[in-house]
C-alpha cells in the first residue's frame, strides 16, 4: 500500500511539473502564432510550383533556341 502512495504522489509531481513548463512557454509566447505554420505549408508549395514552371520555361526556351 506504501508504493500506491509513493506512485499517486510521483505522478501529481510530474504532473505539477509539465503544468509549470506549460504556463512558463505560454508566458514567453512560444503559442503566440498559431496561423502562420498552417498558412505557410500551403505557401511552400506554390513556390515549389512556380519554381518547376519557371524551370520548365526555361527548357522549352532553350529547345527552341537549338532548333
């Protein structure tokens, strides 16, 4: 029964601990920008996108020019 008792009071502590990091990363702003991540992944691929096309463009360009 001892153990229960020492297993209750180990998990309240580290419970107790992630709740203080959790307030001290909150206060320092770590969850300030919650949007931009979601946003920026669909940012990405439209570059990767305009990237691709633009090197495509560029091979056509030169194909032409070799004819």
């Amino acid at each position: 029964m001892d153990i229960l008792y020492l297993m209750i009071l180990c998990s309240v502590l580290l419970a107790v601990v992630f709740l203080v990091i959790f307030i001290v990363s909150a206060r320092s702003g770590q969850f300030e920008d919650d949007e931009s991540p979601a946003v920026r992944i669909l940012m990405d691929s439209e570059i990767i996108k305009e990237e691709a096309t633009a090197e495509k463009d560029k091979i056509v360009n030169k194909e032409e020019k070799s004819d």
